[in-house]
C-alpha cells in the first residue's frame, strides 16, 4: 500500500459528510491501464440501473475506513489488488437507503489484466466517456478521472 497517501483526508471527508446529514457512504474506484484508459463496469441487467456502466466500488461497511472499503471494493468486483490510492476525485450524493454521498479515488493495481467479475456482467476500457450509458454523476466522475490523467500524461511527456 502507499505510505504516502494520507488517510486524514478521508476522515476529514466522513466527518464532513456526518455533519451535513449524511447517514450512508460509498467509495469509487478508477483504475486506468498503462494506455490510460479506464476501467468500467457493466451493471447486470437484474441489478438497479441494469446495463448501466460505472467505475467498481459499493458501500462502506460499518466500522470500515474508506481506505479499507477502496481495498475491499477493488477485490471484491474485479479480483484486482489495489497496490496505491493515488488522489480523490470528488464526491457525489444520490438516496439508498437514506442520504449516501461516493467519495471516489483514483487507484494502482498489481496487475490490472488479470479481471475477474463477481457483481457485474461485463466491463470495458474507455478513454472517453462518449456513448457510454451511465448515470449523469458517474459521467462526471468519469469524465474528471480521464481529464485528470491526460493532464498528468501530457505532464510527463514535457
């Protein structure tokens, strides 16, 4: 795991959420390739929002940090290990359940060819998020984790 990440600003982050009513949390994973391109999932069609793509990630269990959760969510719905959370990447609130808000992060993995699903029918590898059926705050998301990493591509090359 990244040392270097720090964790503060997660629980910065929940104690804000708990003060403006929030009673549930969720986390959002964006996992990019070498290519830059981003990892999506496919819900499956007997889910809510059948067919609808999103980054993997899910609830926080009661007791669970969001580091864990991003961990565990990670594992659980693409088999995949995460090895850094790089940054966050915003939030959004939706109701399930009650009031939720999704903090998402960017994340490494071990080895990202090796995907298994467990809770979704298929996923993709997007570098756009043009023509893709997704919920209007996954699109924002989306589209910010991949402005995101041009940025930091284009960065790198000078």
């Amino acid at each position: 795991m990244n040392q270097g990440f720090d964790k503060s600003v997660m629980e910065t982050l929940v104690r804000k959420a708990e003060s403006e009513g929030i009673e549930r949390y969720s986390v959002g994973v964006g996992i990019l390739n070498a290519s830059g391109a981003l990892l999506v999932l496919k819900r499956k069609i007997d889910d809510s929002f059948p067919g609808v793509y999103e980054i993997p990630g899910g609830g926080v269990k009661k007791g669970e940090t969001l580091y864990e959760a991003v961990c565990r969510e990670t594992r659980e719905e693409t088999g995949l290990i995460v090895k850094d959370i790089h940054d966050y990447c915003g939030m959004f609130d939706y109701n399930e359940k009650g009031r939720t808000r999704q903090f998402n992060y960017l994340v490494s993995v071990q080895d990202h060819n090796n995907i298994t699903l467990s809770e979704h029918d298929g996923f993709l590898w997007i570098d756009t998020v043009k023509g893709l059926r997704c919920t209007t705050e996954m699109k924002q998301v989306i589209e910010g984790i991949l402005k995101n990493a041009l940025e930091s591509k284009e960065m790198e090359m000078g």
